[in-house]
C-alpha cells in the first residue's frame, strides 16, 4: 500500500503568492490538505520575493480552518553555521551545532510568534533538513510532538517524537510506504507544476 502527502516549504509573507496560489487551487480541487511549513519570522533574504502580504497570519488561519497542517519552520531561516545535522541532505542550518539553550530560545520565539497570532502546531520542520540532537530536546521541552523529516518509507518514533519522513522533491510513483512529496511554490516552474498536475489526476485517490 502505497499513500502519499504534500508539504509545502518556506511560506511566509514575502513569497512568491501567485506561484504558491496556482499550488493550492490545484490541491483545492482533488481536495487534498497538505501540511505547510510556516517561517514565523522570515529573515532570509532568498524567500523575499515580493514586498509582503498585510493580512498573512489570517490566510495561514483560514488554510489551517479549511484543514490544512500547520507546521512551524524554523524560526527565522537565516542560515548561521554549516553543519548538516543528522541527515547531513545540506550544509547550512539555522539549528544544528548550536548549543541546546541557543536552539531551545529559537524554537519558543517563533512559537510566540505562532501563538501571538492565534496559530498552535505541535508539528516542527527544519530549514534545509538540518537538525541535530540538542533540536530534538529542545523541540520535545517545547511541547513538539512531530517531526516532518527522515528517509524511511514509514513514520517511526524516536527521542519520543514522531517522525513523518520526507523522501521526495519530484513526484513518483511508489510500490509502498507513506510518501511526503515536499514543494517549493517559490522555484516551482511550469514544466514542475505540470508534473505535479499529472501526477495528482493519477494518483489524487492516494493522498492522506
């Protein structure tokens, strides 16, 4: 058995909304819910596409209404050291070989943010897949109960988290396993979106 998720990277104010927009109709109509990883203080020069939207935490409370999963990315996605954390998939992180108090400040200041703006999410996701052990302690002292990361074909449970892997960028078809197909709307081109498009009107029976 084979059932798939999408989640969607780097969403914050400043993005590219009519490429992210385009996404969503898209998902709206096979009905799909994916998770959506907000940065809740974007500082990251690279998602700064347009000026910024005003009413930003309103449409992240209407996706979250309509059933869309919530998930805090980061705090600020501004990149400070070079270590790959765990899954060494980039070097640069906003977390890894940070100490665990430096890491345990991050991660409650943008939940503050999360909670100044009516949002709640118990679901973490790690700029660039970089994470190391002091976030997953400071993520669990922070109330964290999900992880979207890994490699494995099934969720698991570990450092009492429960980790959702994310396995693919480009959509495919798989022989079995709960897939995460994660999506940058920012850098999503037409021949991307089209793929995506494809791969829905196939397979939009196979979603979570």
């Amino acid at each position: 058995m084979t059932k798939y998720v999408y989640r969607i990277d780097d969403v914050c104010p400043e993005m590219d909304w009519d490429k992210f927009n385009d996404f969503k109709s898209l998902l709206d109509k096979y009905e799909i819910k994916p998770g959506f990883g907000v940065v809740p203080d974007n500082q990251d020069p690279k998602l700064m596409i347009g000026p910024g939207i005003e009413d930003f935490w309103a449409k992240v409370r209407g996706m979250v209404g309509n059933g869309w999963i919530v998930m805090q990315h980061g705090y600020q996605h501004r990149y400070c050291t070079n270590d790959g954390g765990i899954l060494q998939l980039n070097k640069q992180s906003e977390f890894s070989s940070l100490s665990y108090e430096e890491q345990l400040e991050k991660i409650l200041l943008g939940k503050s943010i999360f909670k100044k703006n009516g949002i709640h999410s118990n679901v973490w996701m790690a700029p660039s897949h970089s994470y190391d052990n002091n976030t997953l302690l400071a993520l669990r002292k922070s109330g964290f109960e999900y992880v979207s990361d890994g490699l494995t074909l099934f969720p698991y449970k570990s450092k009492e988290l429960i980790f959702l892997p994310c396995q693919m960028g480009v959509p495919r078809v798989m022989p079995f396993g709960i897939i995460t197909i994660a999506v940058h709307t920012n850098t999503l081109s037409e021949s991307d979106f089209q793929r995506h498009k494809q791969f829905l009107s196939a397979n939009s029976n196979s979603f979570l």
